[in-house]
C-alpha cells in the first residue's frame, strides 16, 4: 500500500513513517517548500502547503490511502492560525485526496475536542463542545468536515482521538516537565491523585498501522490513552527520581494553579518566550479525566503495550547527563 502521510516531519509522523517502511508499505510524504528532508529516507517526499490547496494538486496521485496528522499544536496557537491549518487545511487534503480517489483516510484528532469534561467516563459518542481552545475547536470543525464527506461517500473515514502523546523527539510534554521540576517550583496540582491522560508515540504509530489493515474501522472514532496509567503524583516523583531530584511534595489547588498559569501567559505575552506553566496544562494535569478506550480493544483488538514508566525512563537519558 502506497500511504500519503502530512505532518511526516513531526513529533509524531516520524514515527508513524518508519512504522509504515517497517511493514512494507511505500510513503509519499508531504513537505512543506524548503522544509529539509532529513529522516525522510525511503520515502517519495511531494511538497505542498496544506493552507494552500493550489499546492496540493497532484501530491496525492497513485496513493491508495492518507494519514492526515498535520496540524497547529502546541503552545501560542492562535485562532486564526488553527483556523486556517487545523480546519480549512484539513478540507483541502481531503478535498485533495477525493479528486486523487484516495477512499482511506485516518484522521489524527483529540480529546480536545470533549470540551476538558472531568470526572465523567467519556466514550467515542459523548458529545463534542467547543469552549474557545483555538485547538480543540477547530479539531471539532475539521471532524464536522471529514464526516460530512463520509457520510456522502466520499472517503472510508477513521478519526483518532488521542490524549498527550509523548516519547523520543517529543518537544512539548516532557521538556516542559522537566523544566518544572528543576526549577524546584513545582507543585502537585490538586490531590495528585487524578491517573495520567498519556500514550507513547510508539503505540499510536501502531494503532494507524493497524487501522490501515482493518476494514470494520471505517467510518469509526477511537479514544487513545493508556489505561493503566498511574497518578500525577506518582508520574512527578518517578521522574524526580530519575533525574536525582528530591520528591514534590508541595501542593497548590487548582483553582490557584490556573490563576497563576493565567497571569504567567499574560507576562510572557510580553517577553515573547512561553510559561513555564500554562492554562492548558493545568486542565490537563490538575483533574481526573475518564476517557474510555473500550472500542479500540473490542473492536480491534488493540491494547497499548508501552508502560509509561518504561516509557519516560528511555526518554529522560539527554536530562541525566
């Protein structure tokens, strides 16, 4: 199989790339103009711009299916930014992949798109709200999107909803972890005792791997996370261990932690350099979340196989040095 594959270059479309060479498949992946090509290597690289739909003529022809992971994540995202490559470049790759005849098409969402809903168990079928999250709203409008031309036929659609992915080459999640505990100022959000919302790229590379081969997943919507995940607390002092730190034994609750991760964004606004903490990631640290991956397991079979503490240990070597 021949799989068109955006966001190649990424955090996660490294690895999804070199899963999909591993099992025999050929790659076109699509690079930005002048965005370098290195770790490309076996893959047909085609350029284009997802916010430009005239530069995606043509970049999908003889694909038999496509992995669209490219998006505006992270940190800073505006608006108008998400808007223009999370919804609308979403519509031109797959107005892009209907003109080609690409039927398959895997779509990387989020949970984001739940709306931050603690302490209520969160299947594939509970509703979407949008809440002003630049990212998790336009994730709803590009799915909206998607599966209007599912509905009409037009592409053997499957969108993926995963929780923060981490692992090797991971830039955003553990760096900023790291950072926290090393200042000596960071604080258990809350009790600590909410279990962590993670997944090791390795094992999302997986499941699209295994998506490709399973027919009954078309037209279907997967959660992903682990679900075996232990507590913040837990996760915090394993990490502090690691890195030859003392435990945190500190607490602050949450409605503090979200004022001060409120008034840091405001302050770096000005400085141009990102918080040390922000709004986001005290919604995602400081409450229990229930998402339920039951449907990947039944229908799929598929279980993540990367135990997070094995998992952070492999990741944590550059911060031991």
């Amino acid at each position: 199989m021949n799989v068109l594959v955006t966001g190649a270059t990424g955090f996660i479309g490294r690895r999804v790339t070199a899963r999909l060479l591993e099992e025999g498949n050929g790659v076109t992946a699509l690079l930005l103009p002048g965005e370098p090509e290195t770790g490309m290597e076996g893959c047909t690289v085609r350029r284009g711009d997802i916010t430009a739909p005239e530069t995606l003529r043509g970049v999908m022809d003889g694909a038999d299916a496509a992995i669209h992971l490219a998006g505006a994540v992270g940190y800073g995202q505006t608006m108008e930014r998400c808007l223009a490559v999370n919804r609308d470049g979403t519509k031109n790759v797959a107005t892009e992949a209907v003109r080609a005849g690409i039927r398959r098409f895997l779509h990387m969402s989020s949970v984001s798109v739940y709306g931050r809903k603690p302490d209520v168990p969160i299947d594939e079928d509970f509703p979407v709200q949008k809440i002003g999250d630049p990212y998790g709203d336009t994730k709803i409008d590009a799915e909206l999107i998607l599966k209007d031309l599912g509905r009409r036929d037009l592409l053997d659609l499957t969108v993926v909803r995963p929780t923060v992915i981490y692992g090797p080459g991971d830039v955003q999640f553990l760096p900023k972890l790291v950072e926290n505990l090393k200042s000596g100022k960071a604080r258990i959000i809350g009790s600590g005792v909410n279990t962590v919302d993670l997944i090791h790229v390795n094992d999302v590379a997986d499941f699209f791997i295994i998506l490709l081969a399973s027919p009954g997943a078309v037209g279907r919507t997967y959660n992903l996370t682990n679900p075996s995940n232990p507590t913040w607390k837990e996760l915090l002092n394993f990490v502090a261990a690691e890195l030859g730190l003392p435990p945190v034994e500190a607490t602050i609750p949450y409605p503090a932690a979200y004022l001060v991760a409120g008034l840091l964004e405001f302050i770096h606004s000005f400085r141009g350099t990102p918080p040390r903490l922000t709004r986001y990631s005290v919604r995602v640290v400081g409450r229990q979340y229930r998402y339920l991956t039951g449907c990947a397991a039944k229908e799929l079979g598929y279980m993540p196989k990367v135990a997070l503490f094995d998992g952070l240990r492999e990741c944590l070597g550059p911060w031991k040095r």
